[in-house]
C-alpha cells in the first residue's frame, strides 16, 4: 500500500512539475521506488504467484526507466512509465491479497484437523 501511495504521490509532483529543468531532482526518489518494488519481489516470491512477482518485477522496470526520463528531464515518457508502474503494483496488490486469502483458508482448515 505505501509503495503504491509513494508511487501516486511521485507521479503527481512529476506532473505539476513547472519546469523540465527540475524534473532530475525527483529521479533518486523514483530510483529508491524501483529498489523497494524489487525488495518486495524478492520478500513474497517464495509466497506469491508467478504473475504477482512478474508484476512487481514489470513495476520495478517502469520505475527505472521513468527515473531516468526524470533525470534526462522528459517529463511526458516518464509520466507514462510512472502510470504503468502504478498499473503493474495494483495488479502485485491484488495477487498478494488472494495469496493473503489462500493463507488464512489453508491456516483455518488446519486448525480444524487439530
């Protein structure tokens, strides 16, 4: 959820930005994005689904490239990559939340057996 907040809050100052000149001062911050978005990937891989971690890994792809239209100061492509990358985290989300749900099911029926 943070990831995703940070990632919408970033996009917004991407887009208000009023000169391209100071579009490379929000690069290290979309940089930092892309590591937590890969750290994450690693963190749930042995739980989620493939498709959630190809997700998380789509979203940390998108990130780098948007911090680098931020630091070559193109505001449009990044703003683009930076959309695509908050598409990619929802669709994380939404996976990480059904495995979330297969968790408690197979931890209730557990309990049962005992």
């Amino acid at each position: 959820e943070k990831l995703i907040a940070d990632q919408k809050d970033l996009k917004a100052a991407t887009e208000k930005m009023p000169k391209a000149n100071d579009l490379p001062r929000l690069a290290p911050k979309e940089a930092d994005l892309a590591r937590q978005a890969d750290d994450l990937k690693k963190q749930v891989a042995p739980l989620a689904k493939t498709e959630t971690t190809e997700a998380l890994d789509r979203a940390n792809k998108s990130m780098q490239a948007a911090a680098k239209d931020l630091a070559a100061r193109k505001d449009d492509p990044a703003i683009a990559k930076q959309a695509d990358a908050l598409q990619n985290l929802e669709e994380a989300r939404k996976g990480l939340e059904e495995a979330i749900a297969e968790a408690e099911k197979r931890r209730e029926e557990i309990a049962k057996l005992e």
